[in-house]
C-alpha cells in the first residue's frame, strides 16, 4: 500500500494515470488488471509466465538478427527474459488468472516486467520507458493474440512429458502386482454380486492395460500442440510483423525449448480455435476415468478390515480418526479419486470455454489456460503419489479371498459343462441354504468324486480361459 513517504512514480494510459512504488517491476497496465479482476486469489499459472517470457526472448533475438531492433536494447530485454526464467521475480507476476481480455492483462504483465528489468540493465529506473518500452520494444512484432496460444502450446508440452512418465511409472507398477498376485485367487463380481473366481493378479493386469493406453495417449497428443501461430499477430494475418521475423523467432523457439514446434502453414486456426487444447483435456479425462474407476476398486476391495471384503491390504500413511483409535483410511486412493474429479471438472470448464469464442479470437482463453495447466500439475503429482505411496506397497490377503471364492456359488459357474447348468444352479443354492461350500454340496450329492472336484475347481483350472479340467 503507497504511503505518504513512498517513493512513487506515475505513469500515463489512454484511461489516465496511475501512481506505483518506483521500485515495483510491473507498469499500469498491470495495476489497472489487478484492481480489475482481484477474483480467485490465484495469479496466473508459473509455466504459462515462463513459457511467455521465454517468447519474448526469442522475438527479441528475431528482432535483434532482423536488424529491426536497436542492437543495446534487444541485448537488454534478451537479458532481462534470463533473469526472470531463473524464477527470482515471481512476485512481479500477480494478475489473477481469471481475468477478462484474452490474456492481453498478462501479456502485458510480461512486458512491462521485461521492460523495467531492460531498463534498471541499462542504468535507468522502472518507469523509464523511454530506454526500452513495453510495447514498441518487448512486444514488437507481436500481439497478445498469438504469444499468449504459442505460450499455452510451449508450457502444455512441458507438463505433458512428465505426466505421460508418471503413467508410465503407474503402469510398471501395476504389471509388477499382476505379476506378484499371479497366483492369488480371489472372488470377481459384476455388478457387486458374486461372478467368477480370477486371481487378484488379473485385476491388476487390466488396470495395467488402461493405464497403458492413457500413457500412450498422452504421449502422442503432443503432436497437435507443437503447431504455433506465433507471428500471425493480432487475428493471423501476421500485420506488423515480417514474414522473415516469423521464421526466425519460430526456429528460435525451436532452440530455446528444445521441442518440435512449427509454423502454423494458417495461423487464423490456431489463433481463433481452441479444439487442441480441448482435445488434450478431454484425453486428461479419460485417464481420469481410469484412475478413479482404480483408486475406487483398491478402497472398495481394502474396505473393513473386519466390516468390508478386506482382500487388500493398503500402506497406512496415517491415522485415519479423531475419535476411532485404530482407524486407517485409504487416503491415498481418495486423494487420487479427487484429483480425478478435479480434472474432470477442468475438462467441462475448458469445454465452454473453447466453444465460447467469436469470430477471430477466443476471449476465454485465460480459463482455457488455467484449467488445463492445472489438471496437468495437479494429474502429475497425484499419479506419482498414488503408484509411491499406495500401489506398491499393497498387498493382497490370499487367505481371505480364497475363503470367499470357496464359500461363493460363483464356483458353481466352473461345473456347467459337467453337471449342466440347471443342476449347478440347484447345487449353488443348496450350498448357500446349508452355509457350505459349492465343492462340499457336489460330493455330498455324489455329482463327482473329491479328486475330480478338485481337479475341476482347482485355482489354476478355473482362472484360465476354456473349460477347468479339459
């Protein structure tokens, strides 16, 4: 807050002035979006800033190899972007992320920011835009309208490799439990009731599998991101900026990122659409999907201990109650299944917002950005936590789930092409009338003898494919 012994300084907008601290880094256009859109408490997301800084850097190194940028002060910005990637002025980042304009609030957060370091480089004060200006010099060759998408695509890439590894992590981790639960017969059921009997091995095989073709979605989805409309300037028709600076700043971003990135051979696409990042969402989605269709199958097969089917054996990770002594809860899972969600409600934001736009500019492009940078920080974090501190310290208890699939009719479904499907039906509700199981209700009946019954409904006869004992 300005103070009456502040050292201020005043600086001029089409709308009028507006009194700053001298030694505060961002400009006017920043401080009338702070007093504009003081709503979430959330400043705009940290990759996207980097990813738009990391822009700049590369128009000015354009400009600066096109000769259309006085050599000092492309130098100048050039140095002023390195210092703010090493992440030192976060706090001069402060615009909320809901904010109204398409992103041209940060956008010229980033200029002014990049100008005011320019400046104290080049021996002057913030505010001194005379020196280099956050317009006519930071943003030369651009417009909101194509940094900030060419930002999105560069900062959504960077969160999808790790989130694809963190997959990938998942799914090795699975297949290590299908492969220690090989031999582990427990009950399956559909629909919650009784079904067949399968080994606990299996289960975790087909989680496995959708975890591998999430893994493998999000890997390729990267593709349709690396196309950038970076030199279309304000609606892609790339006014006031030269065919020569476009190719350049594209091969330097190229550069400077690392990342297969190309010019857009039609940048009105990507400067009015937004169905890529729509697309990527909608496949953060569906691993939703997954992971909370998993997390809630391991709560649901941990559940009681004493109470519940207690074939799982979750990692405590802590106490579970207040009030319960003993209590454990699986938090992990939970965690996981409310990220799920999280993400999935980011998909359904992103959506309306995609669809909202006009003409040639989507002016929601701000929740577009904020939404899906966070299910993609948040999806990270949730799925290394959930394969660290969940999936691969569970264990099964063989014991109790081979007691249920002996006490179950399910096993009545193995004597089908034996004894008929009528009579396995009668043997099944026999053995539930009696409290004994399917095995005993057979030999009592003298339908089989008890080494063609255990031949017949042995675990590895009746978890594979054909039928037990032929």
């Amino acid at each position: 807050m300005l103070t009456a012994n502040s050292e201020t300084r005043t600086e001029t907008d089409l709308l009028g002035s507006k009194t700053l601290h001298t030694d505060i880094l961002y400009g006017i256009h920043t401080q009338r979006a702070l007093d504009n859109f003081p709503v979430s408490g959330r400043p705009v997301n940290r990759h996207l800033i980097a990813a738009m800084v990391l822009v700049k850097q590369a128009a000015a190194m354009a400009n600066k190899r096109l000769g259309l940028l006085p050599v000092e002060i492309a130098d100048a910005v050039i140095y002023a972007c390195g210092q703010i990637l090493t992440n030192e002025y976060e706090s001069s980042f402060p615009v909320d992320a809901l904010q109204g304009g398409a992103g041209t609030s940060t956008n010229m957060n980033v200029n002014e920011v990049v100008a005011n370091l320019a400046i104290i480089r080049l021996g002057g004060k913030p505010g001194g835009y005379d020196l280099v200006h956050p317009l006519d010099h930071v943003n030369l060759g651009q417009s909101t309208n194509d940094v900030y998408p060419t930002a999105l695509r560069i900062a959504a890439i960077r969160l999808l490799r790790p989130l694809a590894n963190a997959f990938a992590s998942l799914q090795e981790a699975l297949q290590e439990k299908e492969e220690a639960f090989a031999n582990v017969l427990r009950l399956g059921r559909t629909q919650l009731m009784d079904a067949l009997p399968m080994t606990a091995g299996q289960g975790f095989g087909a989680y496995a599998k959708a975890v591998a073709r999430d893994r493998w979605r999000l890997y390729k989805v990267e593709e349709r991101l690396r196309e950038i409309n970076i030199g279309g300037t304000a609606i892609g028709t790339g006014l006031n900026a030269p065919l020569k600076y476009t190719f350049t700043v594209t091969e330097l971003l190229q550069e400077l990122t690392g990342l297969g990135l190309a010019r857009s051979e039609f940048p009105m696409d990507p400067t009015q659409n937004m169905d890529v990042f729509v697309e990527v969402s909608g496949l953060l989605k569906a691993a939703s999907v997954n992971l909370l269709k998993i997390s809630g199958d391991l709560r649901l097969l941990a559940s009681g201990p004493a109470g519940g089917l207690g074939e799982l054996r979750l990692p405590a990770v802590q106490a579970g109650s207040s009030i319960m002594p003993g209590k454990v809860n699986p938090v992990m899972a939970e965690m996981t299944g409310q990220t799920a969600m999280r993400v999935i409600a980011n998909d359904t934001a992103i959506t309306l917002a995609a669809m909202s736009g006009q003409l040639e500019l989507n002016a929601f492009s701000p929740l577009i950005a904020e939404s899906l940078l966070e299910s993609l920080e948040v999806l990270t974090k949730a799925v290394a936590l959930f394969e660290e501190k969940c999936i691969r310290g569970l264990e099964a208890d063989a014991g109790r789930s081979a007691e249920r699939v002996e006490k179950s009719s399910a096993l009545a479904a193995a004597l089908v092409d034996y004894i008929g499907y009528e009579t396995a039906a009668r043997i099944a509700k026999q053995a539930q009338a009696e409290g004994i199981s399917v095995r005993e209700a057979l030999i009592r009946e003298g339908l089989m003898t008890a080494e063609e019954a255990e031949r017949i409904l042995s675990p590895r006869q009746i978890t594979k494919p054909g039928i037990p004992g032929k």
